[in-house]
C-alpha cells in the first residue's frame, strides 16, 4: 500500500474549526490518501507571544510536507502583529495566489449566469510587505515595493496559467496613470511577456474601472494579473457577486511550499454557529489533491459538492427563498456531499481533473543597467511655517547643489505654490545638480557625486533641520526613473 501524503493543516480562528472539520471529513470519506499533521496558527499563538502568528517549530513541519491546507485566521487589526497569511507566503516563496471564481447559475444567485475567471494575485510585493514608519506627528507611510523579478514570475505565471488550462484571454489590471513607477513597471513587464504568448490575447485596464468593469459584465474577463493590493480587493468582489465570498478558493503557490485555503477571512460574526459555508475551504483542499497527485479524488469530490448546490441544498450565505430548496448547517451540508460521493451532477457538466500542470518559471535574468545618481529628495519634519520660508533657508544650506523645488504631500509647494494647498509636517526637498536646467523634466537631470548629498545632509542637520528620510534620485540607462512631484 502506498504511503499516504503528509499535509500540514491549521484549523484557524472563528469559522475555521467549523469548516475543516467539514472539509476533513468530506476527503476520508472521499478516500483521499493523506495524513494531516496538525499545526496551531493563529489567535491563540499572537497571545503566546508569537507575533507572526505561528508557532515557531510550524516552519519544519511546512518544509517537510511542502504542502499546508489554512483554515482562515482573525488577523489582530493594528498593533505589533504581522498578518500570519502575509508572513507564510513570503518566507516560503508562495509568489503566486490563484483564485478561481465560478457562478453556479441558476442553483446560487447571482446576477451574472456566466462568470468563470481566474484571479492570479501577486503575493510577496507591493504594499503588503509592511514596511511602514511613522516619520513625523501628523504623517506615517507605507512602502510599496514592486521588483521586476517579481513583476515578471507572476505575469509569466498568469500566461502560463492560461496556456496549461486552455484560457483565452489575460488582462492586467494596474494604476499606472499614478504610480508610474510602481505599477509602471508591472505594466511594462506585462506588455513585453504577452508578446511571447501570441496565442493568448493580451489587455490591460485601469483598476478602478477595472474593478467596476469586473462587477457589471464579468463574462468578458478569463485570467486576470495584478498586483497584491488589487487582487485582494477584486478576489473578494468577484467571489461576492458569483454567489458568495464563502464559496472560493485560493491556492498559494511556490516552487518548493504550496498552501491552499479559503479566500474569505474567519467570519468572527458567524463563528460557533454551525452556519458557514465550507466549500471555499472544500475547494481549496480539491486544489489541494490535484496538486498532490490524486485528481479523481478531487473530481469525485466537485462533482458530489455541484449535485448538491444543483439539489438545492445550500447553506445561509446562498439560501435563497424560490431557489434553494433547504437551508443546512454547516456539519449537515458536509453530511448532503458525503451522501452525493460517487454520483454525478444532473445539470452543470461533470468534473473531470487531469494531473497538475507543470507550470516552470525560467529563472530570472538580471540585466546590468547603468545607474547615474542625479539629485536627492530630503525628507524633513518641519512645522510650523511658510514654504518660503523653509526654501530660502534650504536654499542658503544647498551648497554645491541646487534646491529644485519642496512638496508637501507630493503637490509643489515651493517655488510658486498655491495658497490652498494644504500643508502638514511632512515635506520633501529636492536637490539636483547646478548644471540641471530648471525647465527639465525629461531625461536630461545632470550626474553628481555621492558626497554632494552626504556634506548636504551635514549641513542641514547642523542647521537644526529634522531629516527623516532621504530617497536619491537616479537615471537609468539614462531614463529619468523618479516620479516628478505634482506641478514640478
Ligand atoms: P470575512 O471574510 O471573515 O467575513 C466577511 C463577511 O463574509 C462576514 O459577514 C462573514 O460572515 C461572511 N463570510 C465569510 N466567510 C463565510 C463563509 N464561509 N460562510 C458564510 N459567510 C461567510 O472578512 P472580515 O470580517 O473582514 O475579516 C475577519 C477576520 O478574518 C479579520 O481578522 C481578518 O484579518 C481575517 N482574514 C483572514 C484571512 C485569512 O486567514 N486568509 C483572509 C481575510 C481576512
């Protein structure tokens, strides 16, 4: 007999206890082969101390099973604590976050009868990996990191993912009108690997319409890319208007971990009641088993859980008068999947699962790119006073170089600002060359040295000013590659 796969398993917080019991269940009476070794996340460990949320001898048991089922967790709001979920995909790798969204049209409402997408989310980056300071009273700040590595694994992945699983069509979703670096680059990138899959159409769209677009006529869309923030936001919108956010799942996928849990959070409102769905945990765990190796399992699994959405038989996240037929608890749903294993649904087309995909990743490439430095952006805690007055006593401190011109907020303020601009603690200054022309705006800011900037910040802290942050300004490949500040 063949061993039977080690997985690792959490239970979580609230709902989550109550739909891994349900979802355990439903695999041994599947006769899925595998042994769940028991991990503690959440609540619990935060207030051992732990403040990542996991007990710390978890990463071994993770390393050795390489694949986790996560009941969701209560992440504490503010605070010390790190969001565990956030924690176990980037110290395992977990790049890609894929979450397919289906309606079951006309067993589950919905008002969309054709929605079957794929949200493939950037899952190391962006704004969740937490580097956030408080720099002065009034003003904290939150780095959003987007590497082309990273842009580059995951918009690869999403056109792989759509060549493996015959889709048609990846759109991108970004907000490069804004964050022209950021997700400029995202965007960039994406651009230049769609043109290495012809077969696939390729779109991109801003998000916020994007998102708008994706609630009103989701039919049109197949696999979507984006980065983090956004696919976080648009995975629970789509899974919300297919029926219910309790009905998705999500795989995280690395190279060597794989995780696999429900999108929606642990629903502390409904928790101990027996009323939570657990097919968006159930559909994690059938990623699961196709991952592992045992897709009939997983099949026959899908196929028992659709007859039993197709009979009407549904929990109180999709009971709907006229169109469900009984309203179950949560154990009581698990027991109606259990009884339906080994038959086919009637109406929505039966399941069938091929072995996983293979998807590889071809290892990135650094290229080496010329890197001219050509000015600062002096961060400074200053209150109160005038813009001029800060500008005329930077510009008495520039020395060899030239005050450009100082943001609050990003918006110009010095010189010529508005008198409506609203003014807080937190203002940037920045210093360029003497030879950069004042009108330049383009790729033409002259080189200087790293000293200039060391014996600047000398002065203004010999001054009495408050620095709290510097960010140099650089070319590359003689590409202007900072943002301008808002009427510089
Ligand atoms: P949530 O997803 O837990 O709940 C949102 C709403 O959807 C609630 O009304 C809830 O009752 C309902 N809902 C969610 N899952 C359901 C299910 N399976 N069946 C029926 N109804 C369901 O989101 P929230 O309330 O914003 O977050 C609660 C906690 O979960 C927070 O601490 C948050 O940080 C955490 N969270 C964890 C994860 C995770 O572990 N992966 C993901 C998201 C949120």
């Amino acid at each position: 007999m063949s061993k039977k796969k080690r997985i690792t398993v959490a239970k979580g917080d609230g709902i989550g206890p109550e739909i891994m019991d349900a979802t355990l269940r439903i695999l041994d009476a599947a006769g899925a082969s595998f042994e769940p070794v028991f991990v503690e996340i959440g609540e619990q460990v935060y207030l051992k101390g732990h403040s990542a949320g996991i007990e710390p001898s978890a990463w071994d048991v993770l390393r050795d099973t390489k694949v986790f089922l996560k009941a969701p967790i209560t992440t504490p709001q503010g605070g010390g604590f790190k969001s565990l979920n956030v924690t176990v995909r980037t110290t395992l790798g977990l790049f890609a976050n894929v979450r397919p969204c289906v309606s079951l049209y006309p067993y589950v409402d919905t008002k969309h009868s054709k929605l079957d997408l794929v949200i493939v989310r950037e899952n190391e980056e962006d704004l969740y990996t937490g580097i956030e300071h408080k720099q002065t009273a009034d003003t904290v700040q939150c780095l959003k990191l987007v590497s082309r590595p990273g842009s580059e694994k995951i918009i690869r992945y999403a056109f792989e993912y759509a060549k493996a699983y015959g889709r048609k069509k990846v759109t991108a979703m970004v907000k490069d009108n804004i964050m022209k670096q950021t997700d400029g680059l995202f965007h960039e990138v994406f651009k230049s690997i769609a043109k290495e899959y012809p077969e696939i159409e390729s779109t991109s769209e801003i998000i916020d319409i994007g998102a708008a677009h994706l609630a009103e006529r989701p039919q049109v869309y197949d696999v979507v890319v984006t980065l983090n923030l956004y696919g976080d936001i648009i995975s629970d919108i789509v899974a919300q208007i297919a029926g219910s956010v309790g009905m998705a799942g999500s795989a995280n996928i690395g190279e060597i971990v794989s995780m696999f849990e429900a999108i929606h959070g642990s629903a502390p409102d409904i928790a101990g009641k027996n009323i939570a769905n657990p097919s968006g945990l159930l559909n994690a765990a059938i990623m699961l088993l196709v991952h592992i190796g045992q897709p009939d399992i997983a099949a026959k699994i899908q196929n028992a859980w659709l007859l039993t959405i197709e009979e009407g038989l549904h929990t109180a996240d999709i009971f709907k008068a006229g169109v469900s037929r009984i309203k179950l608890g949560t154990k009581e749903f698990a027991d109606a999947i259990i009884g339906n294993l080994g038959h086919l649904p009637e109406k929505f087309k039966p399941i069938s699962f091929g072995k996983a995909k293979e998807i590889h990743i071809p290892e990135y490439k650094r290229s080496v790119m010329k890197k001219d430095l050509v000015g600062t952006d002096v961060f400074l805690d200053w209150s109160p006073g005038s813009p001029e007055e800060l500008g005329k006593k930077l510009s008495t401190l520039s020395g060899d170089l030239k005050l450009r011109m100082i943001t609050n907020r990003g918006v110009k303020v010095y010189p010529q600002g508005q008198p409506e601009t609203f003014l807080t603690d937190h203002w940037r200054c920045r210093f360029v060359s003497q030879n950069t022309p004042d009108t330049e705006m383009g790729d033409g800011f002259t080189p200087i040295q790293p000293n200039q900037i060391a014996n600047l910040l000398l002065r203004i802290a010999e001054a009495g000013l408050d620095c709290i942050q510097i960010e140099n300004l650089y070319n590359f490949d003689g590409k202007r590659s900072f943002s301008l500040g808002q009427g510089e």
